[in-house]
C-alpha cells in the first residue's frame, strides 16, 4: 500500500480553530483502521492514508466544511487568535482572505504565519515565521519568529500602519522572497538573518 499524507483545518470563526463533531466522526470513519492521523502544532490534523482512496475522502472532508491542504514543505494555513473582540473589530474577513491567499504554496522549510485581531497577541504572532497584528484600523507585520530551540526569540518588526488593502500583496511578496532565495531546510528566521530585516523592508517598499 503506498501512503500519503495531506493537511486538514475546519478554517475558523469568532471562537477560533473549531473542529465540530460531525467532523471529526466522519473524518475517523473514512480515512480507515491504518490510517494515522497527527496532530500539529499550527492547528492543522495530518492524516497518512492509502493513497488509492485520497480523492474519494478529501471530497467527502471537503463537503462537511474541512478545508484540505498539502503537507510537508508548504505555508500552512494560517494560525489565528479566537478574534475575542468580535468579528468585525478583530478583522475576521481579512483574517479568510489572508489564509486563501497564504496556505499551501511550496517553500524551502515549512513557513507558520500567525494573525491576532488585536495587540494582545493572543495567537503568538511573534513566535511565528511571519507575524500579522491588527491595530485598529491598521496591521503591524514581524517576520523572524522562532518557538523552539536554544536560538528561540521574538520576531522583528519589519512595518507598522499598513492598510488591509496592502496586507495580503506584502505577506505574498515575503513568501515569494523565500521561495526564491531561501536555502533548503533553512528556517524563516535564519532567512531573515542572513538576508537582513533591512533587505526584507527594501523588498516591499
């Protein structure tokens, strides 16, 4: 049996990343006994299967809200806080165009973007490759982010005040910028090291 293995995510709502249990039953019934199912730590499940049935159950995923996405070296959907403050005031809607725009294209070393609706920062942007903070009216972008390791630190501020008309065209050129010059296996905040915040900023002016 030849095994693949694909992303799933319910996206998400005022309330956050909420998987519903109709979901998660019909996701444990189709996928098989040998299938394994993981769970990540950017809120994405990733299920191993045999890859003979692949098209029948991402259909069937698909037709009870579940998006699909590739695993491995690709931007992952995007990591959003529980927009506490309301959907129109944490920017819901820009919040599902950012990660419709950002999920799924191919990298050099798998790339977490993160967005909180507000500078509690509920989500942990600044721990993120890429971070995305609304402020009022406006967003902040950071990029360098690193959770784990013994190298482990906040993101930089790379612009402040950017409009939601900007957003997206700015997160999509620092992704297009890793893909073209990002070294394989290379984390995004050694990218931004060695390529400098100074390049990054010249890159989207």
């Amino acid at each position: 049996m030849s095994v693949q293995k694909f992303a799933i995510t319910p996206g998400f709502e005022v309330g956050g990343t909420v998987f519903r249990s109709e979901q998660l039953e019909i996701l444990g019934r189709i996928v098989g006994e040998d299938a394994k199912i993981e769970l990540t730590t950017f809120k994405q499940l990733y299920v191993a299967m045999d890859e003979t049935r692949l098209e029948e159950v991402q259909n069937e995923l698909r037709g009870v809200g579940l998006q699909i996405h590739p695993a491995g070296f690709y931007t992952k959907s995007l990591i959003a806080c529980n927009f506490c403050k309301g959907a129109v005031e944490a920017g819901l809607d820009i919040a599902k165009e950012l990660d419709a725009a950002i999920a799924g294209h191919e990298v050099p070393n798998p790339l977490k973007i993160g967005y909180a609706g507000c500078a509690l920062g509920t989500s942990e942007p600044l721990l993120k490759d890429i971070g995305v903070v609304k402020m009022r009216d406006t967003f902040d972008i950071y990029v360098g982010g690193e959770a784990k390791g013994l190298k482990a630190g906040l993101a930089q501020l790379l612009v402040s005040g950017i409009t939601a008309e900007q957003l997206i065209p700015i997160i999509k050129r620092l992704i297009t910028l890793f893909q073209e010059q990002g070294k394989k296996k290379e984390n995004y905040r050694r990218f931004v090291e060695r390529m400098t915040i100074e390049t990054f900023r010249d890159s989207i002016a």
